[in-house]
C-alpha cells in the first residue's frame, strides 16, 4: 500500500466510524477523540512512504512530581498497545506510536484511535493529580473561599478530603 492508499483507506474508514477529523495536509488528518476525564484528545494520523505515525498530545509538562510522573507512565507503557506515552523537550506528554502501511485496515485504525482515547482518558486524573496536585489543591481552596463550584475538580476530592 502506497502513502496515497492509506491516506484513502483512513479517511474513508474514519467517515464510516463517525469520527470527526479534519485533513491537515496531503498525507496527514487529525482526529478529535472525545472522552470523559480528558474530554478531547486530538490524534494526528500521518502517513509516510513506510509507515503511518500516531500522535496525540495529552498533558503539559508538570509542574511537580515529575519523576513520579515518568515512573507512572513508564509503567501504563508497560500494558498498552499500539501507542506508547511520550514526553518532548520540555516534558510534554504525549501517546505516539508507528505501524506499518500494509498493516493498515479498518479494523486496526479503530483498534489503534481506541487505544489513544483509552489511555489518554483513562490516565487522565492521575497524572493531573501527580503533576498538578499542589495547583489543584490551590485552586480547590480558592473556589471554596469565594463559593464557586467545584464541579469540575470532583474527581479531585479524594486527595483535598481524604477519607479516613
């Protein structure tokens, strides 16, 4: 399969999934994956003469706890497929992974977008709480003091309240 049939094959198979993405050059797409903690993973599908590459960014760099960041990255890696998380120059992470053109179907765009939206949702909270937890804590006080909501830090409330 050539660099312009994969491209095809991964448009056509994204339009029959009802996946929303949009081209971002003539051998590359990206895709919104939606979630429920990380409520929108981008995914960049690039096609090159070998082998098609997956990114999607997922956090910042840290603010705190890196070290245990990496660790606990380094050990989801461990138990995932397709993808694996990444960090750049300045400790952005990342999911990336590769697979090869003549191992492009259908079936394995979808196997290898619900493997991004998996671990970049499912991973989501924790890695915030390990990297953020002292500006999360910050912010759950400040919200508190001035009666705002706190909705959208409930899934934090184990390490602001901790249970006895």
């Amino acid at each position: 399969m050539n660099r312009a049939e994969a491209t095809a094959l991964i448009k056509s198979t994204l339009d029959d999934r009802g996946v929303e993405w949009e081209s971002t050059g003539e051998f590359s797409v990206v895709v919104t994956l939606p979630g429920a903690h990380k409520l929108k993973t981008l995914c960049n599908l690039i096609v090159g003469d070998h082998a098609l590459r997956v990114e999607a960014f997922v956090m910042r760099q840290p603010d705190e706890n890196r070290l245990e960041l990496w660790t606990y990255l380094l050990q989801r890696n461990a138990r995932m497929y397709g993808v694996a998380f990444a960090v750049d120059a300045v400790g952005d992470v990342y999911l990336t992974g590769r697979l090869p053109l003549h191992a492009i179907t259908p079936d394995e765009i979808d196997r290898l977008l619900g493997a991004v939206l998996t671990y970049a949702d499912e991973s989501f909270d924790t890695m915030l709480e390990i990297g953020f937890g002292s500006a999360i804590r910050r912010e759950w006080a400040w919200r508190v003091a001035r009666g705002e909501s706190l909705a959208n830090l409930a899934a934090f409330r184990h390490i602001i309240e901790p249970t006895g």
